[in-house]
C-alpha cells in the first residue's frame, strides 16, 4: 500500500512539488507576491490526487487477492490528501526549513512511541497505518497554518503570472523518476513476482534510501538558491554553487557506500532479522545509491531551473527513455531472478542517470580530492575483518565497524589529505565558537 500510495502521489503530483519550490524561490527572489500561484498549484494538486486515487480505487475493486490492501485503502487515501495539502514545497521555496525540522521532530518521535505502544503483532498492520497517516494529517495542518498566516503577512508585488504549462510538464517529467523508479520497481516485483519478493526489496531499499537524508538534505537546502540565482540571471553564482554542492555529496556519499556495502548482513540482521536474509544481497547491490540519486538528483534541479531551454527538453528526454529502459529491464530481470532483478535494476537504472546528466551538465569533479576519499574509504576493510573475528552481538559491531570507519575517514581527510570539506567546516566551527 505504501508503493501503490508512493506512486499515485508522484504521478498525480504532476511535478508540482518540483516546481512549486522552484516558482515560489523564484517569487521571493524577484519580491514578486505568491499568492496567487500557490492558490493555483495547491488546487490543481488536491484535485489529481483525488482523481488519481478514484482510478486506483477503480481498478482495485474486482482483485480478489488485494482484501489486505482494500482494508487500509481509506486510510490510503487519507494519507494522500494530507501529503497533498502539505505542501513542503512552499516552506522548502521560502527556505524555512526550520518549519517541517522542528515539525518532523516532534510528530515522528511521537508516532514512533506510539507505533512500539500499540502495534504488537503483524495483525495490527491497520493500527500501524492509522498512526502514520495521524502523523501525515498533522503534518499538514501545521503547514498550512504557517503558510495562510504568511500568506496574509505578506507585503510583495502582486504576482499576474499564472501556472506555465509546458514548464510544469517539463518538471513532471524531469522529477518524476526520482520517486517513481523506486515504486515501479516494487510494483513490478510484486505483480510479476509474489509480496514476499517485495518484502525483501522493500526491506533493503529502505534501509539504503535511510542514509539519503543528508545529502537530500544539501540537496533541498541549495535549491530555493539556485532558482533565486537563475530567476536574477545570476549563473556563474548558481555554478559555484553546483560544483560546491557536488563536493560534498561525493564527500558524504562515499563512506556511507562503503559501509552498507561492509556491513549489510548486520544492518539486516538488526534492523529484520534472519528471516529477511535473501535482502542481504540485494543491499549489497543497492549500496551506491546513495551517490547515485543525489548526484542525479541535483544535476536534474540544476538543469531544470536553469536558464537553457535546450538542455531541459535533451534531460526530459532521458528521462522518459530511461523509465521505459528500467519497465523493460523489470520484465526481462525480476522473473530472472525476483528480488535480485529488481535490486540491479535498479542499480544500472541510477547509475545510467546520474552519468547521463553529469555529461550533460558538466559539472566540475575534483578527481584527486575524489581518489582519495575513495582510498581512505579502503581502510574500512580491515577494520571489517577485525570486527567481524570478535565475540560481539550484531548491534556492538555495527556500532564499534561504523564509529571506527567514520573517524578514520575524518581524521585522514583532515590531517592527512587535508581535504578542503572537514577543513571549512572546522574554520565555521572556530569563528562561531569565537564569536559566541
């Protein structure tokens, strides 16, 4: 239920979170009023999402074996609606992330004690769903006070532009692999496969897509800037920006890889137990990932805020080609080999991506800053094998492996490397210390 939802939403969304945080940023940048245009989005977007899950309802109503799925689909359907209403994207455009931070914190933390409070067994999957959609619609809520109330604030040029069109389907088409190649993959697996397939792909996806927090993260927080450069014609600032940000998620990326690489059998056995071992391999296959989406990614948001009509419309298109490549890889791989199929293709599908749109957008890659961070990355191995030979519980060597990794990784890039990221970020931490 959770893809089926996932899928509904990234199609019906038709690109309007993309877009919507690029128009707002855009608004704020030029002191332009955005009333107007979120009026109009916010509409547009609660109308699809109805519409898109009426066609879902519809075909779901004669399939005999979906009793599990048509017990949640209202709450289904709730969970939409409020994600619809949501609307991150307005506070992502104003770049108030302080908003859904202190928000998430709060309603998540809640909704985690109340998941270990009241699901006690796998029959309170509907109690399990109620909490999180609770958790969704409150979400909302807050938002959209936040967001009436600067709204009536506000004090900027009355906007006269309406939604474009065309540049809406150009964000559509652009953004919607993003979130949509994860779900068709587990929507292909299970139909042409079984749901305990879908299991051990879910499984594994999840805990590698977990680490994508902090590289979306830079990803979220440098696009309200790009858009602003780009609205104020400012390119050679939004490259900066681009090559800075590229940086850094290689930085952070690399380590991250290597480690669910490492340590997928205990990352598994902790987080599901043995009985979910066939996902063992498929993390192992998934383990770059992390890199490969926040690459691709960023390079798509670049293109499609830019200024060169000519490269939206070549990305657009390898999009398109690349999302018909990954259904025809599903249909020759998963009946292959089930869960694995899916795990490769997914594999090759945000590879394909992320050095299709680095060709494209030529950014600049610091190749021996890079080649080093992969080298350090190297010494993780030994620290592997040392810690798999002691006598300790699953949880103590995650813990021991991925502390110890972590520090050598910073300590050589520090002092040995001297890479510029951990050097920055100790020269902010020294003045604001200073200052304070």
């Amino acid at each position: 239920m959770d893809y089926a939802v996932g899928l509904i939403y990234s199609l019906a969304s038709l690109g309007i979170p993309a877009y919507g945080l690029y128009r707002i940023a855009q608004l704020q940048a030029l002191g332009i009023s955005k009333r107007k245009i979120y009026l109009q989005m916010i509409a547009l977007h609660v109308t699809l999402s109805i519409v898109g899950f009426g066609i879902f309802f519809w075909l779901m109503r004669d399939r005999a074996s979906g009793q599990f799925i048509q017990a949640i689909l209202p709450i289904g359907f709730i969970q939409l609606l409020a994600n619809t209403v949501s609307a991150d994207w307005y506070l992502q455009g104003r770049a108030r992330f302080d908003i859904p931070a202190i928000r998430n914190l709060c309603l998540r933390t809640m909704g985690l004690f109340a998941i270990f409070w009241i699901v006690l067994s796998p029959s309170d999957y509907v109690m399990y769903y109620w909490i999180i959609a609770i958790s969704v619609c409150l979400a909302a809520g807050i938002n959209a006070a936040w967001i009436i109330h600067d709204l009536k604030k506000e004090e900027a040029i009355e906007s006269t532009t309406s939604i474009q069109w065309k540049e809406l389907m150009l964000f559509f088409v652009g953004t919607v692999f993003v979130s949509s190649t994860d779900y068709l993959d587990a929507t292909m697996l299970g139909l042409i496969r079984s749901e305990g397939e879908v299991g051990y792909y879910s499984n594994a996806a999840k805990l590698i897509r977990l680490s994508l927090v902090v590289p979306m993260a830079l990803n979220l927080v440098i696009s309200p800037q790009l858009s602003g450069h780009f609205a104020l014609k400012d390119s050679q600032r939004s490259r900066e920006i681009l090559n800075q940000a590229v940086s850094w998620i290689i930085y952070l990326s690399l380590p991250i890889c290597t480690l669910y690489l490492l340590y997928a059998d205990q990352l598994i056995q902790l987080f599901a137990g043995d009985q979910f071992n066939p996902s063992i391999p498929l993390m192992r296959w998934m383990a770059g990932i992390p890199l490969f989406i926040s690459l691709s990614n960023l390079f798509i948001y670049y293109g499609l805020f830019g200024l060169d009509r000519a490269l939206k419309y070549r990305m657009v298109l390898g999009v398109v080609a690349g999302i018909f490549i990954s259904i025809l890889l599903n249909l020759w791989l998963i009946p292959l080999y089930g869960a694995t199929g899916a795990a490769i293709n997914s594999f090759i599908i945000e590879l394909g991506f992320m050095v299709l749109f680095a060709l494209w957008i030529k950014p600049i890659f610091k190749w021996t800053a890079h080649l080093k961070s992969l080298i350090t990355c190297l010494l993780f191995l030994p620290v592997y094998f040392m810690i798999m030979q002691a006598p300790w519980n699953v949880l103590s060597k995650l813990m021991i492996g991925g502390i110890s990794s972590v520090l050598i990784y910073l300590l050589m890039q520090h002092y040995v490397w001297k890479h510029p990221m951990p050097i920055l970020y100790s020269s902010n931490f020294n003045t604001a210390r200073n200052a304070s």
